[in-house]
C-alpha cells in the first residue's frame, strides 16, 4: 500500500524558518511557531521540505490504507502560508467569522500575513481543530 509523500523528517525547523526570504514571511513564521508551541504544547517537526507540524495522529481507513500525518501545522510558502488545522470534522465558521482575511482550502487555511487576521481566533481555531481531530484519531505528541 502506498504512503503518504509527506512525511516526518530530520530538517531542523528552526534552520528552515532562519533561511525563509523576505524577513516580514520569516518574522511571521517567528509568530506562528510561537502560537503553535503554545497552543499545542507539542515541538515542531519538519513534514517534507516545508511543512512545520505540531503534533501527529495515526489513521486508518475505511479502504484499510493507514499511516501517520501531522496534526496541525503550517508552511510560510511564497504567496502565503498554508495553516493545517482543519481535519475536516466540524463547522467551525463561528470562529473562522472572526478570523479575518483568509481563504479556505480542503484542510487548511491560505492567509496572506498575519497582520490579516486575529491570532486570538486563529489560537482558538487551532485548540477546536485539534480537539475535534483527536475525538476521531488521538493525536500525539511530538
């Protein structure tokens, strides 16, 4: 059966977010693994070549296939980042109303910069994702 092409990896995330250009992307990767430290408890592990991941959990599905995923996270990519905190089990659009300026993809959350948004909001969304995530699969730590 095949894996997931993300995977855990030995990259330093701290290194990863010292190299990110321009400095206001690398100063907002400051900010967000400051926010996920302290929401989640959990220390950062590199997923692929940039992905920063707080937490894991281990699924199986109905089809058998299994394997092991981040539980929330984030990636400073070029044209905004990509927040990972939607497992897709809930509503959450009382708190995603107060966000501010994002846009929503499949699982996760495109924000331009974090000048855009409530980090109160985004700190409880990251709280609910995770509860929710863990009702279906336990997340662990990391």
């Amino acid at each position: 059966m095949a894996q997931n092409k993300t995977q855990p990896t030995d990259l330093s995330p701290g290194e990863f977010i010292a190299a990110i250009e321009p400095t206001s992307r690398r100063e907002d990767a400051l900010a967000l693994d400051r926010l996920f430290r302290a929401v989640t408890g959990f220390q950062p592990v590199m997923w692929g070549p940039s992905i920063i991941g707080y937490g894991q959990y281990h699924y199986v599905y109905d089809s058998g296939r299994q394997g092991d995923f981040l539980a929330t996270g984030f990636s400073p990519r070029k044209a905004r980042h990509s927040i990972y905190i939607m497992p897709g089990y809930a509503d959450f659009g009382d708190i995603l109303a107060r966000l501010g300026k994002h846009k929503m993809g499949k699982s996760c959350l495109y924000v331009n910069k974090l000048a855009d948004i409530d980090l109160e909001a985004l700190a409880e969304l990251i709280r609910a994702g995770l509860a929710d995530l863990n009702q279906k699969w336990p997340v662990q730590p990391t």
